[in-house]
C-alpha cells in the first residue's frame, strides 16, 4: 500500500514528462488518498501515528492520467471521484474503496509497518510513503473495476426523487 496524495500525483507526472525516474512501486499500485502523521523513532524507524483518508476529489484533475500510466489497481480514500476517474478505472480495472472520515487511528493500525518512502522533500503528508498492511479497513467498494460508481447511484435517486416531488 501507498500514499500519495495531489503533490504525489503532481510530481510523478511531470518526471514521466521530463523522463524522469519515477518510483517503480506506483505500477500497478493500490494507493491511499491519505497524508499520514509519522514520528521517526530513535533508531531512525519510521512509524504511523494517524492516517486518516483525504478527499479523493482533490485528485480528479490528475487521477485519470496517472490511474492510465501506472496501471493503478486499486485507489482508497473518501468522498468519491469523478465520471473521468471512474471511465479510467474501468479502463485499467481500478477501484474505489471508500474509507471512513475520522478513524485515521484506526486505519493506522492497519498499516502494519513502514516499509519505505520517496519524496520525503514533499512534506510529510505528501511524501509516497510505503506501508504494509495487516487489517486496513473497514472498506466500501465505491466504484467497481466496471466504472460502476455507487456515487453516482446515489445522485441519480436523489435527483429521481426530487424530480417526483
């Protein structure tokens, strides 16, 4: 599992246009739309405090291009993505597995170990942080490897409902 949020998304797509390297760890990655809280102990070691999803939306400029080119497999994070995100999805045979806001205790717990991280010069909450993972979860299947978006389910009776009132 990976972390990568808009400076992640925003850097390796200019390196893939510069030609330059870009972490061989995003092909055919399952990224977390989270800036986790880290504290490096005294032995160097890095462990997760909190990690709590972001607002997937923020990346719906980027994420289709860079589901495309890394081969993405799978995106968590929360809030949903756009119609673009989920017609490159269905291209790739993504998903979108929803988290839910406010646990980012609980969902740290999941992340089992830190296993590395490039671009830390990005900050901590927007380096590519590199974790395993034990019991990440719970999770919602959102929109499926198809495009099925269960955002959009919602929209459509809503707005079937209102239109009858």
């Amino acid at each position: 599992m990976y972390t990568g949020r808009d400076e992640v998304h925003i850097r390796a797509l200019e390196h893939l246009d510069e030609g330059k390297d870009v972490p061989d760890c995003l092909n055919g990655a399952a990224l977390y739309h989270c800036g986790p809280i880290m504290k490096q102990d005294d032995d160097g070691k890095w462990s997760v405090v909190a990690a709590g999803p972001t607002t997937s939306a923020r990346m719906n400029a980027l994420e289709p291009r860079f589901i495309r080119e890394f081969k993405i497999r799978a995106i968590i994070g929360k809030g949903g993505m756009s119609k673009e995100v989920a017609e490159a999805m269905k291209e790739v045979g993504c998903v979108y597995l929803a988290a839910t806001g406010g646990v980012a205790v609980s969902y740290a717990e999941g992340l089992s170990k830190v296993t590395g991280c490039d671009w830390l010069d990005l900050g901590m909450p927007e380096a590519l942080w590199h974790f395993q993972t034990s019991s990440l979860g719970p999770l919602v299947v959102a929109i499926d490897s198809e495009g099925n978006s269960l955002y959009e389910t919602v929209r459509q009776k809503v707005a079937e409902n209102l239109s009858k009132q």
